[in-house]
C-alpha cells in the first residue's frame, strides 16, 4: 500500500494507472475507521483495479469548531487497517495540501441541503460538496463508494456529480451496525459508558417506525418516536423526519409507490449521532 501526502506525485501515479487502463475505485473518509468505512473498501476491492481510500478530516463540514477539534484520529491504526483490507494506495494531505487558498463555492442543491441535516448543520453539505469535488478532480475515479448511514450526503454526492458531470459512477453501500443494532461511527468512540448503553435505542426507535409504518399515519409515528427517546435519559432528539428518498421532502401522507425513509439525529451529551431506515 502506498502513501501520499501531496497531490502532484499521486496525480501522476495515477495517470500512469489511467493509461496502462486499470479502474479506479474511490473511498473518502475522515478516518478514525471502522467496520463500516471498511465495508466500502471491500465492495472498491471487488469491483476495481486500484483502490484509493482519502483520510481528511475536512474543515470545511464542519459547523461546530468543537466538534471538528474533539473529531477522533487514529492514523496508525487507519493505515494498518487499509493495509489489511486490500487497499492499495491512502491519500493523506493536510489542510494547507488541500486549500492552499481559500476557497468560495456555493453549490445549488435545491431542496436537498435545506432539510434535516442541512437545516440543522448550515454549510455542512457546501463543506462536503467542495472536498468531494476537489478529491474527484485529484483521483479520477471510475467508481466513489459512498455509505447510506449518510443518506443524505448520498443524495447531496448524486446531485453533485449530475451539476458538475463529473463521469464517475457513486455506489451507495449498506450501513453498518455493531451487534445490539447501533449504526458504526466515528464518534461512538467518543460516547460514555452509559451513553453508549443508550445508544441502540435510536436503532430501536426507527425498527419501531418501520414497523408501525403500514398501520399508523406518519404524525403517529413522528409522536412515538418523540416518546421513545424522549424516555432515554442520555438522549436528545434534534430531529426525527420521515422523507421521501429522492426527493427528501417531508412525506405527510404515503403515496402509492413513493418510497420512504426515516432519518433522525440525536445527541448525546456533545455526542451527534445520526441513522435512517427504508420504511417501505
Ligand atoms: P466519514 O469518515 O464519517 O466521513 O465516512 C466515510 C464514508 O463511510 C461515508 O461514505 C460514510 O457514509 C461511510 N460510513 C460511515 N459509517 C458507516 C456505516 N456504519 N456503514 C456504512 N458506511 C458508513
């Protein structure tokens, strides 16, 4: 596995990979991987030549300063990790690697960056648009795989590949859970003991929407899910949203059809987590 911190010497790396006609697979992250990250290693394993993975905690995304100081890093353990997971070269820069100057692009998404996430994070998906276009620009890739955890990162990626015809083909992947159900992240590292014991109700809570789903109207199920983790102490729900999956307009009432996915973040202490589920 090679390493690279700058962007010249991995360009012309893989220009000669280009010519000689291998595929590129493409995985972003922000590192302090786990299973799910490793997850989206192992379909850009199966599915291409090459595989490059990008470890950049991205400034840019994040709105909160405290969060993206107290974001974990794990660099030794990430590499050792990639090694062993068959990837084939990380891309590792730094901030000034990156953007050497500043850099001011607003992005139109429509209403795909107003709701839920982006609503509640201002700029979040601009951040994100900005470093995924720069990383595609770098790597070229045929195919960027992409986990549905972040299912409305997915859709903000698919919109931004058809606005800037970027030829590369985004894979969604499926979400990772630990054992008791809770969705793999970054920051579970970062939760307390008791915290983490809580953590599985947001699971649990989108297992209950589901299957309430073809019985109950969506208000019900909005104020039960309220209840649920309104009932767990170490929890705050900043938003539980029930939204059709391309548009991601809230549904109100289902449609024949239409198909829809429950999205909620909640916090724990200064612990953020998020996680969706198809309904139908
Ligand atoms: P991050 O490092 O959090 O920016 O995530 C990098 C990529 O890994 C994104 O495409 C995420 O959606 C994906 N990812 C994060 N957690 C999971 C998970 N539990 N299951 C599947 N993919 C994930």
């Amino acid at each position: 596995m090679q390493v690279f911190k700058e962007i010249t010497p991995l360009q012309e790396y893989l220009d000669i990979q280009i010519q000689e006609g291998r595929t590129i697979g493409f995985v972003p992250t922000m590192g302090a991987l786990h299973d799910g990250h490793l997850s989206l290693i192992a379909f850009s394993v199966a599915d291409n030549d090459l595989t490059v993975a990008s470890i950049f905690v991205n400034p840019k995304q994040f709105n909160n300063p405290d969060d993206l100081k107290k974001y974990p890093r794990t660099l030794d353990r990430d590499l050792k990790e990639l090694e062993t997971s068959g990837c084939d070269i990380v891309f590792f820069p730094s901030g000034k690697e990156m953007y050497p100057e500043e850099v001011h692009i607003v992005y139109d998404f429509g209403n795909l960056d107003k709701v839920m996430e982006g609503k509640h994070r201002p700029g979040h998906f601009n951040g994100v648009a900005i470093v995924v276009e720069h990383l595609f620009k770098i790597t070229k890739p045929d195919k960027a795989y992409f986990g549905q955890k972040d299912f409305q990162q997915l859709a903000i990626i698919k919109a931004l590949v058809e606005i800037q015809k970027m030829p590369v083909d985004i894979i969604p992947c499926p979400i990772v859970r630990e054992a008791d159900g809770l969705a793999m992240s970054s920051r579970n590292i970062r939760l307390t003991v008791a915290q983490r014991k809580a953590a599985p109700g947001i699971y649990r809570a989108l297992q209950g929407a589901k299957s309430k789903f073809n019985q109950t109207s969506i208000k019900e199920i909005k104020d039960w899910v309220d209840r649920q983790i309104r009932n767990i102490p170490e929890m705050q729900l900043e938003y539980f949203e029930i939204v059709d999956q391309k548009s991601l307009m809230p549904v109100l009432t289902r449609r024949q059809g239409q198909t829809c996915i429950a999205c909620i973040a909640v916090y724990l202490g200064e612990v953020r987590l998020i996680d969706n589920m198809f309904l139908n």
